[in-house]
C-alpha cells in the first residue's frame, strides 16, 4: 500500500472527502494516489507544470493500476483546469510566493464550492496574505515535522470575508494559538524575524522593511500576553 511522507499526510487530512480533487504541481503523484486508493475522493486531476515529473505521476499511476481515477495533464498553475473540474484543490510543496502567485491567476477559485489544501514550503506569510486580501478564510492550520523540517498545511475556503488583515496574521496565521509543533514553529518565525529587525535597525538601511517587520513582533507579543 502507498505511504505518505508526514508532510503529504497532513495535506491528505485536510482534503474533504468528495468527488473531484484537483492537485497542482503533483510530481509522482503520491497524494491523488493515495487519496483514490483511500476513496477520499473518486477522481484526481494531476497536474504539473513539467513533462517529467508527469511522467513520474504516471509511472505511480500505472503501478496502483488508477488509469481511469487520476487524469494527468500540462498545467501552468490552475491555467489549464476549468471550475467544474474542481472541488478540493491542493497545492503542496512550493514555495508560497509561487502558490500565492498561482492562486491570484485563477480567480474563479472564489466560490464557496471550491476548498482549498495549502502546504507551502517557504514564505507561508505571501500565502495568507493573498487569502486575507481576496475574502478567504483560513478554517484550519496544522505543523508537521518531515525530515528534520517543519512545515505548515492550510486549509482555506472563499467566504468573500472582508478581513481586517494584519502583517502579524501573514506570519503566524492560525497557528500562534495553537501548542506542540505549531509553538515551535511560531517560534523559530518568530526569532528569525527579530533577528532580522535587529540587523536593519543596527544597520540603518532599509527601514521600511524594519518596520514592517516591527509590527510582525508587535503582533506576535500582544498576541501571547493576551493568551498568557
Ligand atoms: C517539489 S515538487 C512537489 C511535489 C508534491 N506536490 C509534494 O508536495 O511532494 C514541486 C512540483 O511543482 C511543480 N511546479 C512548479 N511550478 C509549477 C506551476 N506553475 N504549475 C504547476 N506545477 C508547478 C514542479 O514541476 C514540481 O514537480
């Protein structure tokens, strides 16, 4: 039987089960494997931006014999995916600048039908931004440790919510209320933010950037007050 990595798990976790997933930039295609082979959901749209790793999708495909389950094809982001073709998208292991940039192409994402399962490797913060910025709501964060790395999957749907969005949010999202991995996680953002400040502040250069990064740690530490 196919076996996840953690970190692919805990997207597959977060897939509501349903009738199409769509999953974007999916290399060997472990995870619309394993959600088939689990009935988590009946059919999955395969798509990558390269000819290789499709080709690797399609070696998984033929080995679990799901030719009539998984469709695999050329995409650039959600470029080439129509609306009725979706229902769970996920987007997992890219960077969140990328994801962000991906998810602001297709705007026909904004539907109440769609959900979405976000696991970004870097730059989780470009990831909520955009979802805070473009009536979308974060219902679930979780970590996980894979590799010696943690990690953050989100789970989001469009609810056209008009937010008030906090630079502190981007950085911590849902996660800063939350105990174990998600406190490390915080954490190590946490200290590798100030750090930086640190340096711009000492330096005198960029104070913009020190600034913003200054109501990063703002939020951060008015936040933990109010939960101690
Ligand atoms: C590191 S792999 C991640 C594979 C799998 N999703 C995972 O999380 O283990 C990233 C994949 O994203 C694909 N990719 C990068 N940019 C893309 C884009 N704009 N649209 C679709 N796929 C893309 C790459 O070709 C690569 O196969």
């Amino acid at each position: 039987m196919l076996s996840l990595s953690p970190r692919l798990m805990t997207a597959a976790s977060m897939i509501n089960p349903c009738r199409k997933t769509v999953d974007i930039g999916t290399d060997h295609a472990f995870l619309p494997a394993f959600l088939v082979l689990n009935s988590k959901t009946e059919k999955v749209l395969a798509c990558d931006i390269g000819i290789q790793p499709l080709e690797n999708a399609r070696k998984t495909v033929n080995q679990y014999s799901l030719q009539e389950k998984i469709e695999l094809r050329v995409s650039d982001g959600l470029k080439s995916v129509s609306p009725v073709e979706a229902q769970e998208i996920s987007i997992c292991g890219m960077g969140g600048t990328l994801m962000a940039q991906i998810l602001s192409d297709a705007p026909w994402i904004k539907s109440e039908d769609i959900h979405l399962v976000l696991q970004p490797m870097t730059h989780c913060e470009d990831v909520r931004r955009f979802l805070c910025e473009n009536g979308f709501v974060i219902d679930r964060e979780e970590c996980v440790a894979d590799n010696r790395h943690l990690y953050c999957c989100i789970s989001a749907y469009w609810k056209n919510e008009q937010s008030v969005c906090e630079e502190g949010y981007f950085y911590f999202g849902e996660l800063l209320s939350q105990d174990g991995l998600s406190r490390e996680f915080v954490e190590r953002q946490y200290n590798r933010i100030k750090k930086r400040r640190d340096a711009l502040a000492g330096s005198g250069r960029e104070l913009e950037e020190a600034q913003r990064l200054s109501e990063v740690i703002d939020y951060y530490e008015r936040k933990q007050n109010s939960l101690h």
